[in-house]
C-alpha cells in the first residue's frame, strides 16, 4: 500500500508565523487535508506520509515544534487488520 501513496499522517505544530508554513508547504506543492487551528499558536493536519519528512525538516529549520499523532485513514486502518493474529 506505500507504493500508492494512501497512507496519510495526523500531526500537530505549534509555533508563531504559521501561516508562514502554510505558504512554505504551498510552495513545496504539499498538500493538506483537515487543518485546524486549535489556538493562537497550534496547527493540526493531516499529510501524506510520504511527505512527513519534509515537514519535519521544515519545521525544524524555522523553529516550530512538531509532533506526529499517527497513520489516519482506511489505508491506516486495512494496515491495523492486516497485522491482527
């Protein structure tokens, strides 16, 4: 299932300028689904986990926090039956 590019990823950055890495991913061709701003300084998210990487080097460059919450979806979902006894 990696090779189709279903699996996504729930995460969560906190930080100031976030609108700032809205742009920076917009710009990398990134794509989102589910944004949430849960307060001033709080982004959640779900990406593709292919793209997880970038966005954690991203926002380790410009100093926001970011914390993965995990595989989202049915692909994730088929992944959790699969590895059932």
């Amino acid at each position: 299932m990696r090779g189709l590019g279903l699996m996504k990823t729930a995460f969560q950055v906190q930080g100031l300028n976030l609108e700032r890495l809205l742009n920076l991913l917009k710009k990398e061709e990134v794509p989102l689904w589910h944004l949430r701003r849960t307060d001033g300084r709080t982004l959640e998210a779900v990406c593709r986990a292919g793209d997880e990487p970038a966005i954690r080097a991203l926002c380790e460059e410009k100093g926001w926090r970011y914390a993965p919450r995990g595989p989202v979806g049915l692909a994730a979902l088929l992944q959790r039956l699969r590895k059932r006894p």
